[in-house]
C-alpha cells in the first residue's frame, strides 16, 4: 500500500544490483551457448568457459548480498497497485528467477568441481573445490546445468515479454519501477 512521500521504484542499489546481474546472466547465457557448440579442450572454449565460470562465480557471490537488500529494502508500492492475480503472477516469477539464479550457478559448479575442472574467477583466483571429484556427480550437474539454463531461458522469456507487454501495449508503471527514467505516462 502506497505511502505518502514514498517513491513508486526500486532504490539505486536495487536496480544497480538488478542491471548488473542481468548483463552478467545475458552475457553468461550466450557464452554457455556457444562455447557448448565447440569440441572440448579445442580454443576458444576452453577460454571462453574459464570466462563464463567467473561470470557465473560472480552471480553467485551478488545473490546473497542482492537477496539480503531485498529483504531490508523490500519493494516500491504501485502508483496504481495491479490486481491480486496480476501481483501475484510478477511476485511467482520473481521468486522462481532469484531460485534459478543460485541453481544454475550452483549447478555448473558442482558439475566443474566433481568433474575436476578448474574454478577460476577472471585469472585472479581459483574457487574452492568443496564437493569430490566424482564422474557421476559431475554429470548429475552438467545434466542439472543444462536443464536449468531451459529453464532461466523460458522464465526470463516471459519476465522480458511481461515488461515488454506493461511498457509498449498498456503503457503502465512497470517499466518505470526498474528504470525510472522511463516515467509512467499517468
Ligand atoms: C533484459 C531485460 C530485462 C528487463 C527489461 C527487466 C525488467 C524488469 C522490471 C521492469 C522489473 C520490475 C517489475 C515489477 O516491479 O513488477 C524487474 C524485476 C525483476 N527482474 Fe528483470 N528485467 C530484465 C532482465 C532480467 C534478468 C536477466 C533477470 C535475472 C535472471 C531479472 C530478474 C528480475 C527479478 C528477480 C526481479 C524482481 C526484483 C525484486 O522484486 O526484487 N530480470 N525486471
Ligand atoms: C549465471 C550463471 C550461468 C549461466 C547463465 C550459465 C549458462 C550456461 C549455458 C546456457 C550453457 C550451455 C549448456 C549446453 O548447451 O550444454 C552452459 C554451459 C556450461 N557452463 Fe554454465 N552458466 C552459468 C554458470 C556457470 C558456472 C558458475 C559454472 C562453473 C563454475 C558453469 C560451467 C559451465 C560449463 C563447464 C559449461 C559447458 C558445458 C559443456 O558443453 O560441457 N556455468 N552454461
């Protein structure tokens, strides 16, 4: 419920946490992609995977602090608040990104870890290995990797369209609560 004096959008760390992330989960994605495209241990992917494990690594150490912020910060009110059914679909698959953001992350790193491959984080340093080195194990979480990837790819579809449909088609609010500049027109 809006309050008076109380802004109608997501606070700078919000959004600074909420940008980032998405150009580092966008650029990972296409990386992922292609570089599963080439034949193992050839170059570039053996590169272009040492910089998708960093990026990734990076996500993973970003949520905790964005989901923390999340928690004490909580979210803007609406100008003009949606209907139960519409609030409650946004928040479903708000929740459902924030899940698939550790697992995915998470999964790629149990699948490098158990399968013995390095954990490097942008040249600088390596991550720990915390699970054994298991063939298993390691194609458990290829396996989960790949599922999980589907999955950010069909939940980020429809969160892009989602805004999409509120910015250009109903011309409301939404957009605006991300990036502010883009003020609701009423
Ligand atoms: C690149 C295109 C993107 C656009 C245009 C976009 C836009 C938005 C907008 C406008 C909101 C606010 C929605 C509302 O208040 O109801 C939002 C929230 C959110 N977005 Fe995105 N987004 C994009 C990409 C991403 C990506 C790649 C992710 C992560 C996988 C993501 C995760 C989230 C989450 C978790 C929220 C909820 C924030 C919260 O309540 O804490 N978004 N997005
Ligand atoms: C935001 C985080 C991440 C995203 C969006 C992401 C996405 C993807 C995608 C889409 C693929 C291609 C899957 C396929 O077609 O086989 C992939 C492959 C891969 N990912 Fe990730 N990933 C992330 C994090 C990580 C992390 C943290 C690691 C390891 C530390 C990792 C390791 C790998 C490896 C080794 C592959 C190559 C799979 C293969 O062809 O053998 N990923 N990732």
């Amino acid at each position: 419920m809006a309050r008076a004096g109380e802004p109608y959008h997501y606070d700078r760390t919000q959004r600074g946490f909420h940008w980032l992330m998405a150009a580092l989960i966008l650029v990972a994605l296409g990386i992922g992609i292609y570089a599963a495209w080439q034949v193992p241990g050839t170059s570039p992917r053996r590169e272009l995977l040492d910089l998708h494990k960093s990026i990734g690594l990076t996500v993973l150490l970003l949520l905790p602090l964005r989901l923390v912020y999340r928690l004490i910060a909580g979210e803007p009110a609406y100008r003009a608040p949606p209907s139960r059914s519409a609030h409650l679909a946004a928040k479903a698959a708000h929740a459902s990104l924030y899940a698939l953001m550790l697992l995915l992350p998470v999964s790629g790193y149990v699948y490098s870890a158990a399968g013995g491959y390095g954990l490097p984080w942008f040249g600088v340093l390596s991550f720990p290995r915390l699970v054994p080195v298991d063939k298993a194990l390691s194609l458990a979480g290829y396996a989960a990797h790949y599922w999980i990837a589907w999955g950010v790819g069909i939940v980020l579809g429809i969160h892009v369209l989602a805004v999409a449909w509120h910015a250009w088609i109903r011309r409301d609010e939404v957009m605006g609560r991300m990036w502010p500049r883009r003020a609701a027109r009423g």
